[in-house]
C-alpha cells in the first residue's frame, strides 16, 4: 500500500511510502486541497515559470483546471519563482488546483525547459511511478480529462452570493478547499435548510476525513439545523483571547502570561503538565486561557524538536490532560501534540481518541483532527 501526504506549509508536502519516496517542497502554497490518506491516485505535477513558455503554460492551465473534476487525480504545480510573483501569477491566471512557488523540486525531476509534467503514480511500479510528459497530448493518452460537454466552465471561475444554487454547488463539490468553503457558505443562505443540510450530507459521504474540510462541512450543516438552537461559535474563547493580546501585548492585564513565557522553555514536561492543571481552576480566565495555550504549544514543538525518549513520555502526559479541557482551541493542539508525539500504528492512542471522539462537541476543527488520526 502506498501512503501520499499533503501538507501545505513549507517543507515535506508529498511523501509517497513505498518501493520509492517522492518528497516535493516548497516554501508558499496557494490553493489548498485536502488529500486522503491512504492515496492511490496518481499525481500530476505541473512545473512552470511565469515568463517563459507564457502561452504553452496558459494552455496547460486550461486543461489541468478541468482535471480537477477527474477525482482519480491530483494536480499540483510548482515554481522556483518567489511567492508575491507566483501569488499574482495564480490570481491572473485563474488557477484552481494546488501551487507551490519557491520550489526547487524542478532540479530533483531534472527539469530543463517549462512548462513541464511529471506524473507521479503509485500503480505504475514497473516505470517506477515517475512519468515524464513533453506534452498535453502525452498527459491526455495516460490520464482521462472530462469531456468539455461535461465540464461546467464556472467551476474554475469566479462566483459570489449572488450565483445560482447550482453554480454554488459544483463549487462545493469540485473546487479547492477554500472555495468550496466560501460556496458552501453562500449556499446556506440560499437553501431551504432541510435542502442544505441534505446537500451537506452528501458531500460528506464522500469527503476525505483528512484536513479540515469535513469539519467546514458539518459546521455549516449545524448552523442551519433549526433544531439546534444554542450554535457553536466560530473561534473558542482561547482565539478570542489571543486577539485580545495581540491587540496590547505590553498590557499589564498579560503580566502573568509574560512571566510564565519567560521559564516556559526551562520547565519539564511533568512541570508543564501540573501548571496546565493548575491554570484549569478558572478555566476561562483569559490568562489561565493563555498559559494552558502555551503548553499545549510545547507538547506540540516536540513533533519537531523532541527525541524518541521525549516524545514517548509526552504521549502519556497529553493522554492525561486532553481530557479534562474545556476549550476547544487548547483541546485542537492538545489532539495534534498527541498525533506527532504517538507512534505510527499506536493502538491504545487510537482507541483513547475513539473514545474522546463520542463526547466531543467541537464540530468544526476538533472532531475532524480526531477523525484525521
């Protein structure tokens, strides 16, 4: 079985396991789309620079738009260009499908002219799973685009509120996870609600639990359920709260907060663990808030900084606290610091977050991470 991950933030984005390891990186991403894991789709890998090839790489984007709707693959494009020239390059150009700029990935593929194709394709082991393309032609032997009749040309356009449900919902089935957002958004509005829960429904039999996507989905399902009549806030108290801070850093309303971030670093885990309980006396005391914030951030830094040794006694600490704590951002990083510190395959964690899972109210970003792991 061939796992592919996708995170777009800078560093690994994908890591196909298997007979051979694809890593491409890159240091701004655009776009974003939700990967499932595990993953047998092939990916296409579209590398392109915004001054040369301007019309063959115009062309290209055309057509890989339209892949999109293919859901057997997956379209990524890449650029060594710096971020703002790729930002305005993909707003210009209408691209809809994941890009990454400042990306040297083209050297890895030994990439020569642009615009280029590589295919990248856990079922193909007797090439390897890497297929070079020189052409659209070539991409359209190996890979099935809809047929244009089939294809709705709105779908990698622009839309607004003011869009028919329809256009609304081809967005929300088809577009990059931000659209689909924004569409499911406006559709709310629009719908009946017993219509729009229903459409919700649907998208969720078939969305991957991986990302944050499902959890968008059933938030807007829940906002228009009219039996619930107490709706869950969009941010918890903590992000209010760091806003809040952020707005006057230097406030002596802070001073606790600031005392505590000066020792933080020199604490043990163990210590972290009885102020995170000791700061849950008054759970929503904004500087209770923080500092419980600020744990849960260490306990997370270990996924990249902590050793072996580290990371293990850290899973028995967060299997402690996760369970008492009342807010949901704090709960978020707590779930996350349990996912990187956990071994892969890890059993009993597996089945503490199942049992967390049945009596988690957070519908939009907790519930999804626990689905995730």
């Amino acid at each position: 079985m061939t796992t592919c991950f996708l995170v777009p933030v800078a560093g690994i984005v994908l890591g196909m396991v298997g007979p051979t390891q694809t890593e491409i990186s890159a240091s701004a991403w655009f776009n974003g789309h939700t990967i499932q894991i595990p993953d047998e789709r092939a990916y296409v890998v579209f590398f392109f620079s915004t001054v040369q090839g301007k019309k063959d790489t115009k062309r290209y984007i055309a057509r890989l738009n339209k892949m999109r709707k293919n859901r057997d693959v997956v379209v990524i494009g890449l650029s060594a260009e710096g971020h703002k020239r790729v930002e305005k390059f993909v707003k210009e150009s209408k691209i809809r499908f994941l890009v990454g700029a400042e990306s040297k990935a083209y050297k890895q593929f030994h990439i020569k002219r642009f615009p280029a194709i590589v295919v990248l394709d856990p079922r193909e082991k007797d090439r390897a799973g890497q297929l070079p393309l020189t052409s659209l032609d070539d991409l359209e032997e190996y890979v099935d685009f809809p047929d244009d009749d089939d294809v709705d040309p709105l779908v990698s356009g622009e839309f607004s509120q003011e869009s028919s449900v329809e256009v609304l919902q081809s967005h929300a089935r088809h577009d990059s996870d931000e659209m689909r957002r924004q569409a499911l958004r406006y559709l709310r509005v629009k719908m009946d609600p017993a219509k729009f829960m229903k459409f919700c429904d649907e998208l969720l039999e078939v969305t991957s639990n991986y990302g944050m996507l499902r959890g968008s989905i059933a938030y807007q399902r829940h906002l228009a359920d009219p039996s619930i009549k107490e709706k869950e806030p969009w941010s918890p108290p903590s992000s209010e709260v760091r806003r809040a801070r952020r707005k006057n850093p230097e406030g002596p309303e802070w001073q606790r907060v600031r005392d505590y971030e000066e020792v933080i670093d020199d604490l043990s885990q163990e210590q972290w663990m009885e102020d995170f309980f000791e700061h849950q006396a008054n759970p929503m005391d904004p500087q209770n808030l923080l500092i419980r914030n600020d744990i849960a951030h260490m306990f997370n830094d270990l996924s990249d900084n902590g050793t072996a040794e580290e990371k293990a006694n850290a899973r028995e600490l967060l299997m402690q606290m996760l369970p008492g704590e009342s807010d949901a951002g704090v709960r978020l990083y707590l779930v996350g610091a349990l996912w990187s510190t956990a071994r892969s395959g890890d059993i009993e964690v597996a089945e503490f977050l199942e049992k967390q899972l049945k009596t988690e109210p957070n519908i939009r970003s907790v519930r999804p991470m626990m689905e995730t792991i």
